[in-house]
C-alpha cells in the first residue's frame, strides 16, 4: 500500500495558481502602499520666522539669525548646501539674534564649512516652534552669498 497517499478532496494549487497566489502577496501590498503615497495629502511644514544675514566677525564670515517673530523657537538646525549642519539646543527668544561663524558648520566627518573652498547656493534653517510644530526656512541660488551680502549692505546704507 501506497502510505503516502493523497485526499482526493483535498484542496491543491497548481504551479499557475502558485505563481499567481506569491505575485499577489508581494504586489497588493507594494500597491497599497504606492495608493496611500499619491492619495494622501502632504504634511506640511509651517514657515519659519526668521530672517537672515551674512556679516564679518573678526574677519571671518558668520551668519546673523534673527528670530522675527515674538514667541521663542528651539531645537534650531541650520544645513549649507544640505552637506554642513550646525544646531543650537538652546531657544532663540523672541526679536534677539544668533551669530554662528561659517567655520563651526561641519559635515558629518567634521570637516567645517570653508568660504574660500566651497560655494554656498543653499541655506535651510529648521526649528520647533512654541506650539511645538517644525518651521522652515529654505533659500537657493547660485549666487547666494553675494545675495546675503548685498542684502546686508543694503539694509546697512543709510537711507536718506
């Protein structure tokens, strides 16, 4: 006798049904997952309040912060050319400024931000306001150091 014998009755898949039952565990989730992508909205975050500029401290460039708004903000993280990050653990009050040197943002392997080497065409600052949500502040240009600097020189002149 034949001990391993099969239920006739037994429900089999054929090798076409396998196939078809494995591609349908892998593509119904992968679609589900690209649906939700397109189909829900994006979180946005809100703008953050500040205005920037660029200056000389003891011949060396730094960036001057500015905090515009009236309520504090934390957590503030400032990339160049999304390669040299700084942060600043501690709030910047309402209406007071910031200066950070160039030369104290650093990439991950702790080489620092060198004016004389690289080209600055990109500036993002992120930080947590009051009501504990992310602000940004983003700006881009080919040119933006020049930018900042005649924005710095402009807001300098005197205006008569």
């Amino acid at each position: 006798m034949n001990e391993i014998a099969q239920d006739p009755n037994a429900l089999r898949l054929s090798k076409f049904g396998l196939t078809c039952f494995l591609a349908a565990v892998v593509i119904i989730p992968i679609g589900l997952i690209l649906l939700l992508l397109v189909s829900l909205p994006k979180a946005s975050d809100r703008p953050l309040p500040v205005s920037l500029r660029l200056t000389e401290v003891n011949s060396r460039p730094a960036i001057i912060l500015k905090n515009d708004s009236e309520e504090p903000i934390t957590n503030i993280g400032i990339t160049l050319n999304d390669w040299f990050n700084y942060y600043s653990g501690k709030p910047l009050p309402g209406g007071e400024e910031m200066t950070i040197a160039l030369g104290s943002f650093e990439r991950k392997n702790g080489i620092p931000f060198d004016p004389a080497i690289h080209q600055l065409t990109e500036i993002g600052v992120y930080a947590q306001l009051k009501d504990r949500s992310r602000g940004i502040w983003e700006r881009k240009s080919e040119h933006l150091m020049e930018d900042l600097q005649a924005e710095a020189q402009s807001r300098e002149a005197p205006q008569t």
